[in-house]
C-alpha cells in the first residue's frame, strides 16, 4: 500500500509548492512511508522512514516513540501515516517533541478522491476523510492554520487526492515574577573614584 502513495506526488508536489519556503524554519524532519518519494522543498530535511519493522532509516527503532528529546524540533511534516493503526500515536509523539510555536504539517491521501481508489482500492476506508483528518489534529489542541486557497479543496468530496493539515503548537507563556519589595537588598562594595573637570 505504502508503494501506492508515491503515484500522488504531483498533487502533493503541488500543494507543497511555496509552502515550507514561506513559514520560515531552518529545516524540518520528515516521517514518511519508506517506499514514498519526498516533495519538493527547499527547506533542509532530515528524513525518518517506517516500514514494516519500524523506523528503518537512518537507523532501526521501533514506531513507539520517536528518538528525540522532548520540545526539541522547530517543524514536523507527517506523510501518509495516517492510514497506519499506529498513526495517531506517532501523531502524538511528534507534537511530544516539537518546540512550542513550532510547526506541524500533516498529508494524508484524500479517500474521497478517484486517484485514491484506483491506487489504494478498498485499502482507502483506512484513510481519515478530511472531517476526521481535521478534527485529530484540533484534538490535541493545535492551533489549526490551513492555507487559505486550501480551504475547501480538502471539504468537498473529490477536489484534491490529497489532505493537507497546517499547524502550530500552542507557544508557552512566560513566567514572569512580581517583584518582592518587601525584602530589602543591601548590596555593599567600591565603586572606583572618578574625577570630572570643568572646561
């Protein structure tokens, strides 16, 4: 199935166009299917692929937890991992290690469209429908930014083969303290001595 995908990169190729270039990150790391051929960007990518066994390049590790540090990548591009049963946790996962205010795109083939099904056959009931695409990420929280000439592309039945979910994760405040002027702070040393002559 993950073979099929690679036959939807010109409508990918398409909706990319322009797009990673514009929301300005340094470089970003790609999850992807290990037979699906990457979109044109011209953004630096560390790529991460799955197979079977799990995440195969550029080492072997189990899908269950990506080998990053907590709130440590500034942009995350999901592809194609959502018709997996273990998509929606390294969904979760990836939000786990993306900085706050860092960036999320997810693509997902559309199951509405014809293209889908004649690549994918009856394997396109296991795609999220663009209601259900949209609504895992608002889930957990995402602060939704979907390009405008995108908007109804993905909603109506048929538009586009493929789903494209923009997003960021909530920035974090910062934690400002009250100053205590209740506490006097004394500090005691030499300032050294200076002289000023009149003109």
């Amino acid at each position: 199935m993950t073979a099929a995908f690679a036959r939807l990169q010109r409508a990918e190729n398409s909706l990319m166009a322009g797009l990673v270039d514009t929301v300005g990150v340094d470089w970003i790391l790609e999850l992807a299917p290990v037979h699906s051929p990457s979109p044109i960007i011209h953004v630096p990518r560390h790529r991460m692929l799955l197979g079977e066994d799990g995440w195969v390049w550029p080492f072997r590790c189990l899908p269950a937890e990506l080998p990053f540090a907590d709130e440590d990548l500034p942009a995350i591009m999901i592809r194609h991992m959502f018709w997996l049963p273990t998509g929606t946790s390294i969904l979760r996962d990836a939000l786990r290690c993306l900085k706050p205010g860092g960036l999320l795109i997810s693509v997902s083939a559309n199951p509405w469209h014809r293209l889908s099904w004649n690549e994918l056959g009856r394997a396109a009931f296991r795609l999220p429908a663009w209601p259900r695409f949209l609504m895992q990420h608002a889930g957990l929280g995402l602060q939704l930014q979907i390009p405008v000439r995108y908007h109804w592309t993905g909603v109506l039945p048929g538009v586009s083969p493929v789903l494209m979910v923009v997003a960021r994760k909530p920035a974090r405040a910062i934690r400002i303290r009250r100053p205590d002027f209740s506490r006097k702070h004394i500090s005691i040393g030499t300032a050294p001595a200076s002289g000023c002559r009149a003109a």
